[in-house]
C-alpha cells in the first residue's frame, strides 16, 4: 500500500515535471520566433537605409511627323487623418486645398464624415487621382500648412506624439490622349489593372490592346542609400542606383497632319450625305503602310460616355459585310488566272436579265446584249460576271478567294482581325451559289480585306499587309520592327495582276466610277451598292463602297478604300454619288499634302471647278450665289469657257474653315508650269489643322 503511494508520488511529480518542461520549450520557442520575425520585418523605427522608388511608363504611341497620340503620367493621392488638423483651422485647410487641387469645398466636407454623419478621425482619401502638376502643387502646399500650424500632434497606442500631415503619395499611371478623338478607334482604349497598390493601364482595343505585351512597363528603378538625420539618400559609393526600363514606344506610319484632313473631309461627307458612318483607309501600294485609317465614329479614349460604346469596335476589321460589286474584278481576275476567260471574251448578257433555274433572276441595272469582260466590269454587270463564275469550278473559285486573303484574318495590327466567311465548296459547286458569291452577295468580307486585296491589283499580283506601325523603339534610340502575323500573298499573276489594273482604269474612264477622275493622275478603282440584310431579308438600307488606287509618274502609288455605311439621302446611297466623292477628295488631300504629283494637263475651266469636293453642291452654288452680283453672274454663265493648262499645287497654309472652302476661279487663261511643291515641317501642318 505505501509503494503505491510512493509510486504515485513519483508519477505526479514527473507529470509536473514535464508539462513545465513543454512550457518552457514553448516558451522559448514563441521568444525566438518572435526575435526572429522582428529581425526579418521590415522595422517601423528610422532604418538608417532609405530606398527611393522610380517605377516604369507604359510606352507612348507616336505619329509619323512626331506627335504624341498617347503617353502615361504618374498620378497621386492625397491623404489625410482627419484627427489631425487643428479644429479652429480647418476652414483655412479646406479652401486652401480646394484651390490648389480644384475640389470644391462641399465635395471636401462630406469626405471628413462617414455614412452615419459622424466625424472621420482615422485616414481620409481626399483624392484618388491627381496629376503630377496638381500633386508637385500640393506637396509644397504641405509644407506651408505645417508652417501654418495647421496640424496637430497625436497619440499612438503606444503613446508616441506624432505630427502627421498632408500626405501626397503617388498611387498609379494614368494614360493621357491630348488630341482627344483623332485617330481613334485606331488607337483604341485602356482599362485599369491594380495589384492593391499601384493602378496601372492595360489595353482593351485597338493598338493599345495589339501591341499591349511590348508596350507595358518592364521594370522598375530604384536608388538605395544612407539616409541622413532629415531623411534625404545620401549619394556615396555604397549607394545603389537602377535604372526604370519603360515600354517600348510605338511610332506609327500615319502622320498627324493628313489623317486629321481625311477625317474632318468625311466628317463633313457624312452630313453631307447623312450616312451612319464612313471609312476610309489610304495606303502604300508597294509596302502596306498606313498613312490614314479614319472613320466618323470617333471618341474621346480618355473620357468613354455611355453613347461611346457603339465607337469602341473599330470596324475596319471587326466589321464583316456584304460588299457587293467590289468583288467582281477578283471573280474576273481569278478566272483570268485560269486561262479560262480574256479582258476581250465575249458574252450574252441578254439584255440585263437572265433567269438561273425557275425561280432565280440574275439582273443589271444597264442593259446591254452582249459584253466583254472587260465592259462587264465597266459597266458593273451581274449577268455577265456570273457567266464568268461559270467557267470556273466550285474550288477553282472558292481556292481564288482564299488566295485574295478573303476568309482568313487580313494581319493588319489591330486587337480583332476578323475573317469573314466565304461559302463552302459544297454550295460553290452550285451555279446559283456561285453566281451569287460572284458579284459580291452570299459571303462576308471586312474592309481591311478587301483594302488588302485591291493592293494586287497596283502591285503586280501582290496583296499586301496593311501596317499601321513603323517601328517600336526603346529609351536608348533602338528600334525594333515586328513581322506582321499574317504577310504578304500573291494573289494572281503578275500578268493578271495588270489586266485587272487596266480595267479598273477603265472603270474610271467611262464605267460607274467616272466621277473619280483626277487630272494628271492614274487613277482606277470599281463601285459597289450592295443592300443590307435585315432578320433573312435585304432592306432599303445600303453599304456603299469604292476600293482603287491613285498613282503619279513618279512612282508614288497608293491604294484607297472607302465604305460608307446607310447613307440615308436619295440618291446619295449610290456609290457613285457618295463613295466615289469620297475617294476623290481623299486623292486631293494626298496631292495637296505632297504625296501624289500630278501631271499638268488641258481641261475646260468648268471641269478645273469641279476639282474641289470639300463642300456639298448645295453648299457650293450658295457660296456662288452669295459671293457673285447676279448681272455678274449672268454674264460669267452666257461666256465661252476656253480650255486651259492647270496644274495640281500644294495649298498654302490654311485654316480648317479654308479647306472646306471652294477654290476661287482664275480669271487669266494662261499655260501653268509645273513648280516643286514648298516643303512645310510637321509642326506646320499641324498648326494648320487646330
């Protein structure tokens, strides 16, 4: 019994033993995890080690004649303690603050309450977003608040009086577009991307989202050092200095001066001709670069409303249509390719209307018995260019399509690249498919396809690229020039290639594009009226289009297309009537601005008035009216007109109100010559537009 009791003893006392053994290991080990976590944390003491943080920009967007589309800037926050400011000054802190950031001072008093009414004491964000000038503003009005006696101290938990004050911390990257709409939806927008501290941009369309990888900030910078008593890096040989690496900039091939033309020419064709929306896109024949790519839905990327949100696609290749009679010089060109027709075949175009099977009828607007390949282009007949799908096979003419590069994507450099849809071999197979798909119905094609295949037509077969950016380039001056994602393609025979090419001169010469004519230049291209479908039906509604090219004989040579979209005024819907004046008027900017010479040619004088198309005809013969007496008048129309030499001359520098101004008859009838166009800087031909 009393070793029971002994052994019991014993037992409870190595119990006790233990348990205070495992607390003192416990102990220990929360002693030494805690030195431990004091020693790896980042202390809040003064470190005699301060690091001063220089994070990278995201890349700017540049024109061609050196203009910045788009670039970033730093933004900052203003914080505040609401405890911290002395109650009797508070009125001077609030109108003081007002004044150098903008706020209004009611907006400010209802950031010091919360939602119950009461008084904030802890951290107020007066501002999330503020600009670098208004933040280097509020920093020094920082410091003559604490002069001010504006603050006051305030106990930590830990009993230490501390003087806090106006905080300005930089808190993000804001992206700036300081021409507001020009060239967008080209440029495209940006989002927001925040890892909780800093906010930076992050492209959503356009060439902001495209070239979004190479053009976000890379690294950040930093310099390390000592600091001294006043908290300032000491700069010696143990401080350390990083260097930010920023994105890559993206130097595009469109100058400023002559996209911002084309896009206030058709922003006033479209009043003119009250369309939805008109595109047009002007490029280099031989290398596929951009020098404008415009539409009339533009929008201000730095401040989207709600009604923006219909512009935010750019429709140059997110916008699949049916595009109608364009497509019939690539059915002629690809049954050329084959041998199977000549630009001098003949064919039974029976009078303007022929029937396919019982129920179809094919039809043309002109009426005509028989033509040949080349007057069915001219004259734009459906008839004859399904007779010319016929002697094609279903692959032979689908295989041709794809080779124009219609249904795949067209590689220009935007976020989407649509490919459109081109009908099946089965259905192609079919004669009434193929008719159908031959002048242009039955498939679905987007601008910049059909931008890229004319190119063939005025480079030897082949179709190329449209680029929009020349180069990326970095701080150090390099420059970096990124292969296109879908290249150049020979679409015909270099042979073929001219047949086309002279055809759509004839086109201009006497078919449905007459009214693109331009003295002392080449100029071809093909119209195209096509309806749009609406739930299974076509509708009254209308895609006009005019896809050519404009060259001079000194081996300038571009291509051009237009499209308007729902031109609502009778007859304006017609291609001939809108499209064509559009691509007309573009050729003249490119003539006034340097690009295209032409050459000096006899004209009558009436014809040499017709040459300005920046007005509307109405708007033409009420200047006339207004600026000429009408004894004047009569007497200027009963005259002879004697033919003349005129000679295309780059303008002077102008207004915007001048370039919609008629240009003013000369009334000496003398030969001009030829002078060298004056050369102006791409600062001046700036200022010329704003």
């Amino acid at each position: 019994m009393h070793k029971k009791i002994q052994n019991r003893a014993i037992f409870q006392r190595k119990y006790k033993i233990t348990v205070l053994f495992l607390l003192l290991v416990l102990a220990m080990t929360i002693f030494l995890s805690s030195i431990l976590k004091t020693i790896t944390s980042e202390r809040k003491v003064p470190s005699h080690n301060k690091i001063l943080h220089d994070r990278s920009f995201r890349g700017a967007i540049i024109s061609k004649d050196g203009y910045t589309l788009s670039n970033s800037n730093k933004t900052y926050q203003a914080v505040i303690r609401g405890a911290s400011i002395k109650p009797n000054m508070k009125n001077t802190f609030l109108k003081l603050f007002s004044i150098y950031s903008g706020i209004p001072q009611k907006e400010l008093r209802k950031k010091f309450k919360n939602k119950k009414g009461q008084k904030i004491q802890g951290n107020i964000i007066l501002s999330k977003i503020i600009p670098s000038s208004t933040a280097m503003q509020l920093k020094s009005l920082a410091i003559k608040l604490r002069k001010l006696g504006v603050f006051q101290s305030i106990k930590t938990q830990s009993g230490i009086d501390v003087l806090y004050g106006l905080d300005i911390i930089e808190n993000g990257e804001l992206r700036r577009f300081p021409l507001h709409d020009v060239l967008s939806p080209v440029l495209g927008y940006v989002g927001k991307k925040s890892d909780g501290h800093y906010t930076r941009p992050e492209g959503k369309k356009g060439l902001e989202r495209h070239y979004n990888e190479y053009i976000t900030s890379k690294k950040d910078g930093y310099f390390k050092g000592k600091r001294d008593v006043l908290g300032a890096v000491i700069h010696d040989k143990n401080s350390i200095n990083r260097d930010r690496v920023d994105g890559l900039d993206l130097h595009l091939n469109i100058p400023l001066a002559f996209q911002r033309r084309i896009e206030l020419m058709i922003d006033n064709m479209k009043r003119s001709i009250e369309a939805q929306e008109i595109l047009v896109g002007v490029m280099e024949s031989r290398t596929g670069k951009v020098l404008a790519l415009a539409s009339t839905e533009r929008y201000d990327p730095a401040h989207i409303r709600q009604s923006d949100v219909p512009k935010l696609n750019p429709k140059f290749s997110e916008y699949p249509y049916e595009a109608g009679s364009v497509i019939k010089p690539l059915t002629l060109a690809i049954a050329l390719d084959h041998h199977k027709v000549s630009p001098q075949t003949w064919f039974n175009t029976y009078n303007g209307k022929m029937k396919i099977g019982k129920r179809r009828t094919v039809t043309d607007d002109e009426k005509f018995a028989s033509l040949t390949a080349t007057d069915i282009i001219v004259h734009s007949s459906n008839v004859g260019i399904s007779q010319i799908s016929w002697r094609l096979s279903g692959k032979q003419f689908r295989e041709g399509l794809l080779n124009f590069g219609l249904s795949k994507p067209s590689g220009i450099d935007l976020s989407r690249d649509l490919p459109g849809q081109v009908k099946s071999l089965h259905l192609l197979n079919n004669k009434m498919h193929r008719a159908n798909s031959a002048y242009g119905y039955g498939m679905l094609v987007t601008f910049a396809q059909l931008f890229k295949a004319y190119s063939a037509f005025n480079n030897d077969g082949i179709a190329v690229t449209p680029r929009l950016v020349d180069y990326l380039g970095d701080g150090k001056g390099k420059h970096y020039t990124l292969k296109p994602k879908v290249g150049n393609i020979r679409a015909v025979s270099k042979t073929t290639a001219h047949q086309i090419h002279n055809i759509l001169l004839e086109v201009v010469k006497r078919g449905t594009g007459v009214k693109a004519q331009y003295p002392g230049l080449e100029i071809g291209g093909k119209t195209g009226t096509a309806h749009i479908a609406k739930n299974g039906h076509y509708v009254r509604e209308y895609h006009s289009s005019f896809y050519g090219f404009a060259n001079d004989k000194k081996g300038h040579k571009y291509t051009i297309g237009v499209l308007v979209i729902r031109a609502k005024k009778w007859p304006k819907y017609f291609a001939s009537l809108s499209a064509v004046p559009t691509f007309k008027n573009s050729v003249q900017i490119l003539t006034e601005q340097g690009y295209l010479e032409p050459e000096p040619v006899e004209m009558p004088e009436e014809e040499q008035n017709d040459t300005q198309l920046y007005e509307t005809e109405e708007e033409q013969i009420q200047e006339t009216q207004s600026s000429i007496p009408k004894e004047a008048a009569k007497k200027t129309i009963s005259k002879k007109k004697k033919p003349r030499t005129i000679t295309q001359k780059r303008k002077k520098k102008k207004s915007i109100k001048s370039l919609f101004k008629r240009k003013e008859k000369t009334k000496t009838q003398r030969k001009i010559k030829p002078k060298p166009i004056p050369k102006k800087s791409p600062h001046e031909l700036f200022e010329d537009l704003f």
